[in-house]
C-alpha cells in the first residue's frame, strides 16, 4: 500500500530527478579519472579554464595565456560540472556553519561537525555525507586554500557580506554558475526571468552537455542561487533586482579576481566586480570603506589603478603570484 501510493506520486518529476542524479554521478566518475590538468586564463575576464574545457561563447574572442599551475594553491577547480549540477549554493548550510564554528578551523573540522556532530541538523547519515560532498564542490571547504580561508575569515567578520562571498567563491569554482551570469547580467531592475531562458543559457554554453532534465533541474538551481546572493527576487516568478556591494564582499571579489589574473582598470571591470556591484561608484564606494578598515589597500588616481592584497595573504600566497605573474 505504502509504495503503491509512493509510485503514484509525481512519477514524470521523480523519473527527471533519477535522470539528473544519474547524469551527475557519471560526471563525476567521468571527472575523478581523467588526469590533473593545465589552466587557461581568460585574459579579458580573469576566469580560469581547464586544457579540456571548451570556453563559453563570450571567452572565445579573448586571448588565452598558459598558466602552469599543476597544484592549485587558491582553491579554484577545474571541474567540467560545477556543484549546481547536484544543489544551489547551500547558503543555509554556509550560514548555519559559520555561526556553528570558529574562524579557525582545519578541513577535519568541518567534516567532523557536519557528518559526526550534524551541526546542519540532516535526518539520516546518508544526508549528512550528501551535503558534506556538495560543499566541498561548491567551496572546497579548504581553509589551507586562499578562496574558502579568505570567505570563511570575511564570513566571520560581517555575516550580512556572506551572500555575496558565498556567490564569489562559488561562481570563480562554478562553471555553470559563471555561464548563467552572462544572462543575468544583461537583464534589467524589473526584469522577469524564465527558468526556460535560463536553460537556453545553459544550452549556449555547453551545448549538448546535459540532458532536458538535467538542465531544468541545473537552471533551478542557479536561479536559487542568484536569489540567495539578492540578484534575483521572487520564488516561483524570478525578477531581477539591484544588489548593493558591502565593503567585505567588494574586496572578495576584487581579490579573487586578482588570483585569477586580474589586474588594475582590468579588475574594476571584471564579472566580479559585477557580481557585487550594479556600477562602477558603488564598488569604489565599498573598496574604499574596505580600505579604510585595512582589508586591502586601493590606489585610483590619475587613471593608474594598483591594488594590495597583502593583509589577505599569506607570505607564500604572495610569492606564488610573483613567480607566476
């Protein structure tokens, strides 16, 4: 009686998660057996790009310059399916972590806290190893890694930034994510957007990547996403909306876009200044306040832009960039 009446229930969007689900595990498998690879930087916009990775139609007009970095130390991921294969960007969870644990934590930690301790508060064991697997595709959850320690340390700090470092973090992780901003970004204050057009999006991207069901459920979740970082508003009707930039969330950005290869006026005009900013005067407005507090330091006079992250990283970080820039 009991699986009867769960056999009856909604079996066209039960045989499309199955579809997704399976979609996502042979990605995976398909991921974890290929060897480590070469990155790409996208030198008009930053975003790095694994040897095997076709670039969305936006890159293909840019210049691409070699980086040979074998061991990523910043915690970027060349990964062909991003973590919003499987969910959003799990705000709720981020959140309910940063207010269960201290600033300073190990990568033990968090598996600790959230398998052994269920500090996300999951029903079964199985729920806790899911989630614990979907953070560290979207984050990495690394605190040896410049992206997670840096959000995680800003996180901490001023828990009303957290949407839009968690939206950095996981869109310079995130292919698809990256993909789906180049259709955010063009809609307007006002602007209805169609999880269809949102596929279609996808679509241009990688095109025949994903199945129907595997993109539906993809572009339900990185509109999920967009609503968690204030982009989007609305919960079954998405309507695009302006998000205003906080001092931390400004400089995570710029700083991730500094890892990524990012330089000076460059860098001011990078996604990522537009994934926190609606305009120029607004991200100059936070990065100065940033400045300010001593988070980065920002000189913007007579056309020569120059940034300093040093307060953000560490003796090796730096040296890294030096010897690779």
């Amino acid at each position: 009686m009991l699986g009867t009446a769960r056999s009856r229930l909604c079996p066209t969007k039960l045989m499309e998660r199955r579809l997704a689900l399976f979609e996502q595990l042979f990605s995976t498998i398909e991921r974890e057996q290929k060897e480590p690879k070469h990155f790409y930087m996208d030198e008009q916009d930053g975003h790095l790009l694994s040897s095997n990775q076709s670039p969305p139609e936006t890159y293909k007009c840019g210049a691409y310059t070699r980086m040979l970095i074998q061991n990523n130390p910043f915690g970027f991921s060349d990964a062909a399916v991003g973590g919003h294969g499987s969910r959003s960007m799990m705000f709720h969870e981020m959140l309910a972590l940063v207010r269960a644990l201290s600033p300073t934590v190990t990568k033990v930690d968090f598996s600790k806290a959230i398998v052994d301790e269920n500090v996300l508060a999951k029903p079964t064991l199985s729920s806790r190893k899911k989630s614990l697997r979907h953070l560290v595709e979207l984050y990495g959850t690394d605190p040896s890694k410049t992206l997670f320690r840096v959000l995680w340390q800003l996180g901490h700090a001023d828990m009303d930034s957290l949407p839009l470092l968690c939206l950095v973090c996981t869109y310079a992780r995130d292919p698809q994510l990256r993909q789906s901003f180049e259709l955010v970004r063009t809609l307007r204050h006002g602007e209805v957007l169609d999880r269809v057009a949102m596929e279609q999006s996808l679509e241009q991207g990688f095109p025949g990547r994903f199945s129907p069901a595997m993109k539906k459920s993809m572009a339900q979740n990185v509109n999920t996403t967009w609503t968690y970082s204030g982009h989007l508003t609305g919960k079954a009707r998405k309507i695009k909306q302006n998000v205003e930039p906080r001092p931390l969330s400004a400089a995570y950005a710029m700083l991730v876009g500094y890892l990524s290869g990012l330089r000076g006026e460059r860098l001011l005009d990078s996604a990522y200044a537009a994934l926190v900013a609606s305009n120029r005067a607004q991200l100059l407005t936070a990065l100065s306040l940033a400045s300010a507090q001593g988070i980065l330091s920002l000189k913007n006079a007579a056309g020569i832009v120059e940034f300093d992250f040093s307060h953000l990283l560490t003796s090796e970080e730096q040296g890294f960039i030096h010897e690779s820039y």
